[in-house]
C-alpha cells in the first residue's frame, strides 16, 4: 500500500480530488498551502507526487479532523533501526481519546520518513502530547540499541499539522 502527496492551492487541490471521486483521497489544509493525501494498492494519478510506502497502519484515514506529520530526515545506514524502533512500538496511542488513524511512512525517494497521525481535532493532539503514555513513548532508552544513542538522523524532524473538515464536537 502507498501513499501519494501533493500540495497547491485548496481550489486547485480540490479540483483534483473532485476528477478522481473514486479514488481515496483526502484533502487537509495547513499554513500557506493545501495537501492532497492519496491512499492506493496503485499508482497515483498525480502529476508529480512525494511517494511513500505505508509500513504500518492504524485504523481507516477519515476525511475530517486533525492530521499531524512528524517529518523525520533519516540517514540510508539508519533506516533499519528506525523502523525497527516504530514496528515494535508500544502502540499506546491507539488508545488515547480522540485518536483516529496512524500511518508509518517511509519514503521512496528521499530521506524524510512521515509519522503521520490523525485526531479528532488538535485537542486531542495536545492531550496525547500532555499525557503519560506520550513521556513513556518518547523516553529515551538506556540501552545503546535505543534509537536516540545511535547517528541515524540526517537533519532536524519536523512537525507539519494540517485540518480537514472538522467533526462536530470540534467545532465548539
């Protein structure tokens, strides 16, 4: 399974989603610009995408809500451990309130892995971030296999939030 990017303006963005009403894509917009998320077994019918292979997977993506994607630069020598460390997670975000769907992403081309998470609206974001389960997830580890000790990161991560529709309780 893959997922394809690409970015515009929203009325550009949303042309190309409307001419493709049976593919699944998503439609999220942040500061400055619009993303289309298209979610196949297949190729993408866009132009020129950012490609990624889904590695692991939570839930169904929604087209409404809160999307997260920590953008993750990763040395070629330090893919292995990278997803090791993701693939055997303790997946305790799956229960926290107002979580949606999950996506491990690794790129075709390129360095930048994208976690990407969906909530139902960014106080659920931000409730994760405060809560018990994110300071044990995000611990470093003491033994040297932890993916902290190791050099594997080519550049600094990054977080980019984007929205889609929201649901109804997030609007208030």
């Amino acid at each position: 399974m893959y997922i394809y990017l690409t970015s515009g303006t929203a009325e550009f963005m949303e042309q190309v989603k409307n001419k493709y009403p049976n593919e699944h894509m998503m439609l999220i917009h942040g500061d400055g610009n619009s993303v289309l998320i298209h979610e196949t077994e297949g190729k993408s019918v866009f132009a020129t995408p950012r490609k990624f292979e889904i590695l692991d997977t939570v839930n169904e993506l929604e087209d409404s809500g809160f999307f997260v994607f920590n953008n993750i630069p990763v040395t070629e020598e330090g893919r292995p451990v990278f997803e090791h460390r993701f693939l055997n997670r303790a997946r305790a975000i799956e229960d926290e309130p107002g979580f949606v769907a999950f996506r491990l992403l690794r790129p075709i081309n390129g360095d930048t892995y994208i976690v990407m998470t969906q909530w139902h609206g960014p106080h659920s974001f931000e409730a994760w971030k405060n809560s018990q389960a994110y300071k044990t997830a995000h611990a470093e580890r003491a033994e040297s296999t932890g993916v902290r000790q190791q050099n594997i990161f080519s550049a600094a991560s990054y977080v980019s939030t984007y929205s889609a529709a929201p649901k109804e309780e997030d609007k208030a």
